[in-house]
C-alpha cells in the first residue's frame, strides 16, 4: 500500500517485458541496492537480461567510483525499477547527476520505497515494473580486451565498470 492506493502485483516471465525493459533503460532506468541500513538507487542506462547458467540473468554494470559500487560489494543483491509509463525523467536525470554519498535522493526525488519480495533490496513505487536480483557472478573489466573505440568513448578517465550478473529471482509489474 502506498496512502490509500492499494499495489497489485503481477508476476511476470523474467523475458516477458524484456523488450520494453531494454527501451526503457535506454532513458534510464533505477539500480537500487541496500546494505545495512544504508538504501541508494542510481540511473543506470546500460544492462543486458539473458540466460545464462540455466538461469535468468540481469547484467548490470557499475563504476567503481558509484557510491552503489560499495554497497553492491556488500550486499550481493539488486533491484531493477523500470518507469514503463510513468515519465521519471527528471528522477532518472537527478539519480543519475546526483551521489548517495551527499543526498538522499528518494527524499529529493519524493520516491516510494516498498519492499522487495525475495530480497531485502526495495524497489521504487513509481514504477511498473521490477527485477530483483541476487549476484551470482562479477567480472571486473579488463581494459586490455576492450574494444579500442569503446575505450576511448567510454573510458578515457580511466573509470571502468565492474559486470554484476545477478540471477533474477522475480519479475512482476506492479499495478495500482
């Protein structure tokens, strides 16, 4: 429940919406992680849903700089929040510009937390719909393998992305 509003949840097939999943994260969509007490999303434009290990599989990839990259490192668990029809793009502009280390954004951004149901990771209210996860795998990246052009484009201070594999153990809309 958020107010009087009463949340439906409709599972899903982990492939079922990956297509408007993959649209969306184009534009954004929000990486949230907990650890302890200590709740923070982020904007994350880049992921990738598979099948690997005979398992369903979000990638997401996150810089070590990221306030998330430490918290991820701790709790072994994501959540993927995916706006479908809600327009958040000043939130994803905001969790995207902004640290967890110096505000809290859900505050900022007037973003519900409701809990997650087979992690202890929340998952954003204002969005339909919801991934969670729990890492199964991590690749830090190798700069000597990378693409040169990528490199250029994407790393030219020298920032790079460690690969979290997280094995999706929900997938639902969430309807009001």
């Amino acid at each position: 429940r958020k107010g009087d509003t009463i949340m439906i949840i409709q599972r899903i097939n982990f492939n079922e919406y990956s297509s408007e999943a993959l649209e969306q994260l184009k534009k954004g969509a929000f990486l949230t992680v907990k650890d302890g007490n200590e709740i923070n999303t982020m904007t994350i434009g880049w992921g990738t849903i598979g099948y690997i290990w005979n398992k369903p599989i979000f990638m997401v990839a996150v810089r070590y700089s990221r306030h998330t990259y430490k918290l991820l490192e701790n709790a072994k668990e994501f959540t993927v929040s995916i706006p479908l029809n809600n327009n958040l793009k000043k939130e994803l502009s905001y969790c995207g510009t902004k640290s967890g280390r110096d505000v809290n954004k859900f505050e900022e951004c007037n973003l519900s937390i409701l809990e997650g149901q087979k992690v202890s990771t929340p998952i954003i209210g204002e969005c339909e719909l919801h991934y969670e996860c729990k890492v199964v795998y991590q690749q830090v990246m190798e700069p000597a393998t990378l693409d040169e052009e990528i490199k250029k484009r994407s790393y030219s201070n020298n920032d790079y992305h460690v690969l979290y594999y997280g094995d999706i153990l929900d997938a639902y809309l969430l309807k009001k």
